[in-house]
C-alpha cells in the first residue's frame, strides 16, 4: 500500500533518524512547514496546499 510520511519541517532530522533506526531509510517523507500545533484552520488549510502535490507524488511513485 503506497504511503507517505508527513512531518514538520522542525522534525526533518528527527523523522530521518526514526526511519533510520526502524530500517526504513527508504520510506518516503513530505515535510510541511513549522509549526502546526498554533496554526489555526486556515493556516493548515494553506500548509496542506503547499505540499499536495508533493504528497500525490510521493504516492504515485
């Protein structure tokens, strides 16, 4: 089943260490921008624009 990791661009090392360590080096990663946690609905909505197509990529390939 095809899938893609989404991260903040806060935890990009933390993400690849963690795949790393599961021996997953290869698994596909989107990052989005920090941070999220304060981001209100339209914020989100703007950062899940920003890396749609990243997302539909990763997926497709």
């Amino acid at each position: 089943m095809p899938s893609v990791a989404i991260a903040s661009t806060e935890f990009a090392d933390a993400a690849e260490t963690q795949a790393d360590a599961l021996g997953m080096s290869d698994a596909k990663r989107v990052l989005v921008q920090h941070p999220i946690q304060d981001a209100n609905p339209a914020q989100m909505c703007a950062k899940a624009d920003a890396i749609v197509d990243q997302v539909i990529a990763a997926l497709s390939n």
